[in-house]
C-alpha cells in the first residue's frame, strides 16, 4: 500500500528518488492529484498505463517545472505559445506542439506532437525543479473514473499500486487544465479545463472548442471519460426525477426542490462557477459513495469554467445506455 506523507524535505527526497528510479508517485497539482513517473522512461509511462488500466491511444501531458525545459521537448515554439506561456504559465494551461525525438511515442499515443505544462502548486514545482527530466503526469485514478482533488482519492483508486502519495491537501481548481492545440493556424481547444476561452482570446485572438473527434489527440476526448460508477443524468426539469428510486442531486446552487433526493452536493450555493469547479470531482466522489441509484446533475452555466464543468458531465452521461 502506498505510503502516504504530508509536505516536507523528507516526502519530497523521497518522491524524487522514487522517480529517478523508475517508480510512480502521485502529487497535488493546482487542478488534480496527478500520477507521476519520469516522462522520458517509457518503461515508467507504461507503468503508468498499467496503474490507470488506460487505454494506450489516450496521451498523456507532461509537466516541467522550468519553462526553459520546452526546448528540448518540443520541436518549435510559435509566437502564440510564447504569449500564452509568458500569460498563464504556471497555472492550469496545457499547449499541445510538435514533439523532439527525445518525447518517447508512448507519451503522445503514437503522435508528433506532445502536450505539455507547467503547474503552479508549490510542491509539484518542486518535485519538477529537482528533477532533469519531465514528469509524465495524468490524473492519479483509474482510467474512466472520478479525478481526484485529495489525497484519499488516490489512496481509493490506486493506493495499492504506488509507492507514495503526498499529501497537499485539496487541490484548489479542482478540475483539470485547458487543453489547446497550437500545431495549424488555428487555435484548438482540445479540452476546456482551468483556463476559460474567453482569458485566452484576450491573448492570442479566436479560439475553437473541438466538440467531438474520432483521432484522439489530447488527455480527456474520449467520450466516457470522468465517469461515476453509479449512473448519471444532467437534469434539465425536476419533473424528470423519478419516483422510487435512491436518487442523489449534484446541485450547482441551493437547490429549490430537495425532498426527491437522499443526498444533495452543492458546488455552489452563491452560484460562483470557479467555486463550483473546485468543488466538482469531490463532490461527484461523495455521491458515488453512497450507493444510491442515480445521481441527477443540475446543468451549470456554459461560460467560462462552466464550458469545463458541463464537458464532463456531457461525457459521465454518455458512458451509461440506460439510466
């Protein structure tokens, strides 16, 4: 069972000979917990597959903790990454650019180009800078199910698995970084995420968000991602909820109607979106827990982290035919 340690000089000599050696971690970050090995060992991403039971065409984004470090990952770096780098990093933004030879193809599932970012939470930073190579770093969780925000949810999922956990305490966007392809012209949003649309138009102009795409290539584009393992329906009226049955309710602001429901998470009773984002994956893993027989989602508003917070629900909705 994997050890797990509160933030210290010892936990990160730890965590850091762990990697050097080959091994998996996982770490807070400012969006998620992530699972950690050395991005340049395809030995240690394939153990990373093996953990999360991914499926191999599904990339993974790697995190640098020296901006300097995308020199040697990617093959070129366009005017508009500079901006967008010099804006938002570190923070939840991930810029999806053509790969270097050094970039092992079992990061980007077969594809020349590779995402990368850098976080902003402290200990991730630091675990980075005391590493020479990037960390490879998806969502610490089975493949297909919940993100976690707090170390407990790693240590459910895959605590088994790992050596070591550190334990930062809840992560404080709570909902994974913005995704966006820089490779054409156009500027794609391959998944939205901790960075709104409308923050990044302000720096590089137009954006796009890819909908739907058969050629997977970004972290979180395959349709039955974030999904709990009790079913869930986006609830457009109350009168859908059905009578009978153990019903839980994903609520984004106090709710008007409580009593069809058995339990109730509220993302946001002021109805702040970056608040609900915060909230969004453990909320959803409190619901899970409780054995009910559907959980009901309010639809939150589709502007800026909201656009983040519906493309998951939209995806957990997906994975179950019948509800």
């Amino acid at each position: 069972m994997a050890e797990i340690l509160k933030f210290s000089e010892k936990s990160l000599e730890k965590a850091v000979n762990i990697l050097k050696k080959g091994g998996v971690i996982a770490f807070p970050t400012e969006t998620v917990y992530g699972l950690g090995a050395n991005g340049l060992n395809p030995i240690s991403v394939a153990k990373i597959y093996e953990i999360k039971n991914r499926p191999f065409f599904d990339p993974i984004i790697l995190h640098i903790g020296r901006k300097e470090d995308i020199k040697k990952l990617w093959k070129e770096i366009n005017e508009r990454a500079e901006k967008l780098i010099e804006k938002f990093w570190p923070g939840p933004l991930t810029i999806v650019l053509p790969k270097t030879e050094i970039v092992p193809y079992i990061v980007t599932a077969g594809l020349d180009k590779v995402a990368i970012r850098m976080p902003s939470h402290f200990i991730s930073l630091e675990i980075l800078k005391r590493v020479d190579f990037p960390i490879a770093a998806p969502s610490a969780n089975t493949f297909g199910r919940l993100s976690p925000t707090e170390a407990k949810h790693v240590e459910e999922q895959i605590g088994d698995k790992i050596e070591l956990i550190i334990d930062g305490g809840k992560c404080p966007v709570g909902i994974e970084s913005t995704v966006i392809d820089l490779t054409t012209d156009r500027n794609i949003i391959l998944r939205p995420g901790g960075i709104p649309k409308e923050d990044i138009e302000k720096v590089i102009g137009e954006v796009e968000i890819i909908e739907k795409t058969e050629k997977i290539s970004s972290p979180g584009q395959l349709p039955y991602h974030y999904s709990p393992k009790t079913p869930l329906k986006i609830l457009k009226d109350y009168k859908e909820v059905k009578d009978g049955i153990k019903a839980a309710l994903l609520a984004f602001k106090k709710p008007l109607y409580k009593e069809k429901f058995l339990k109730i998470e509220i993302l946001s009773e002021k109805g702040d979106i970056r608040e609900a984002a915060s909230n969004f994956f453990s909320s959803l893993h409190k619901l899970d827990e409780e054995g009910l027989d559907i959980i009901y989602a309010e639809p939150v508003p589709e502007e800026g982290l909201g656009i983040a917070i519906m493309d998951r629900l939209k995806k957990a909705e997906i994975k179950k035919d019948k509800i």
